[in-house]
C-alpha cells in the first residue's frame, strides 16, 4: 500500500480517531479513548499517513515549547504496523522540529514490548520511570479502599488512576491488578 505523509486537517478527525483506536486496542493504552481530536498549538505540529483511499493509517502528534519537543501520540493503523510508516513519521517529525530550537525529542510509554522495541530501534534511549496504578472496583473490590484512605460519605470510589514510585513496584503489583510501568524515551532531533 503506498501511503502520503502530509499535515493533519479538520477533515481527518473521524479518521484520525478510528486509528488511534485501533490502534491502541491491543495496548496498554486499549482504554485511553478520544472522542475528537486534541488540539495540538504552533509550534507543535500533527502529522497524518494517509492511504491511496484517503484514510489515516499513521498519526503523531509533536508538542514543542522552548528546548523541549514531546510526541504526545504516535500510532499505526494495525493492518499496516511493521511497514515502515511509524519509522517515516517520525523522520518527518524530526525534520520539523530541527527548524525549532528543540534539543530533546521525548515521548512516554508504558510497558508494550512492540512499542518498546520500535522507540528502541528507532535510536530513542530510556530514561526516567514511575508507575501508573488502576485501582479497580472490578478487578477486586478492595482495591480502590486500598489506594485512597479516607472515603468521603456518601461516596463511594469505584475506579482510581493513581501515580507511583517505580521503587514500589513489587508492592503496587501484589496490591493491584493493573500496574504498569510508564517510561521516557529521549533523542537529540
Ligand atoms: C509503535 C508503532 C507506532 C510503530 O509503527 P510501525 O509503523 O508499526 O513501525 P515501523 O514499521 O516504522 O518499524 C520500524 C522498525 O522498528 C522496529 N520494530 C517495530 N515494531 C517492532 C516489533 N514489534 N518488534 C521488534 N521490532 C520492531 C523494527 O526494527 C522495524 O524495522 P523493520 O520492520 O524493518 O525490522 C506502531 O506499531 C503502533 O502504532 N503501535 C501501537 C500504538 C502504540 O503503542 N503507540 C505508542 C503509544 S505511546
């Protein structure tokens, strides 16, 4: 499938947000949802790959302020993962933010060894790490009354996202169902 990298425009958004979706179904992220596309302001940019059918099969999106640019979403389309198309957003995004005075390209992840693998290859190097924690009413009812001490009355906590120390990991693991480990992936552009 040969595919076009080009500016996102209003026109994508149904299109951008079906493969952000779907992409992110077989991920730790399956719940991180949009319903419309964030904004993303200048100097940042969003870039989409589009098909020969018009439909997003890429995305990233770059915020950028000061020395810092971060990559806030980068996603393929998964019947078109492993074709290059990640690899050929984010050259596209590189060339972009070396025209800002950005020194460190930056983006956070949890803990898919695929998407791993790819910021790996693609010559980011990991840096700091911490915890994201669900504590789940359904996964186990004790849990949300384990993260939160005080109850407020006459409510009653059902699902908590909480932040954590990486060095209590073992102990977030014994207490919770779903603990993941989120990371910084940096580069020079
Ligand atoms: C991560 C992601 C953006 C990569 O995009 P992609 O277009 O599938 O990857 P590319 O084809 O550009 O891969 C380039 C290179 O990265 C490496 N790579 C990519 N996926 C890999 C995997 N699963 N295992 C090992 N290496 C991998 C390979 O070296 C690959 O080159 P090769 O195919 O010639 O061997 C895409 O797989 C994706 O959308 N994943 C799910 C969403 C996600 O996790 N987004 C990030 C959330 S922060």
């Amino acid at each position: 499938m040969s595919y076009v990298i080009r500016e996102y425009t209003p026109a994508d958004e149904t299109s951008w947000l079906r493969c952000r979706v779907l992409s992110f179904l077989g991920t730790a992220y399956f719940d991180d949802v949009h319903k419309a596309k964030p904004d993303v302001v200048a100097p940042g940019f969003e870039l989409v790959a589009v098909g020969e059918d018009g439909l997003v099969v890429g995305i990233m999106d770059v915020t950028a302020q000061g020395e810092l640019a971060t990559i806030d979403t980068v996603a393929v389309h998964p019947d078109h993962q492993r074709k290059g198309i990640g690899r050929a957003l984010l050259s596209e995004a590189r060339t972009r933010v070396r025209a800002l005075p950005v020194v460190t390209l930056d983006a956070w992840t949890r803990d898919d060894p695929d998407t791993l693998w790819w910021y790996r290859a693609m010559g980011f190097a990991e840096s700091a790490h911490y915890l994201h924690v669900y504590a789940d009413r359904y996964a186990d009812e004790s849990e949300p009354d384990r993260a939160i001490g005080e109850r407020r009355p006459g409510l009653r906590p059902v699902a908590v996202f909480l932040h954590g120390d990486l060095r209590d990991e073992q102990a977030m693991r014994q207490q919770f169902t779903r603990v993941h480990v989120c990371r910084r992936f940096c580069m020079a552009p």
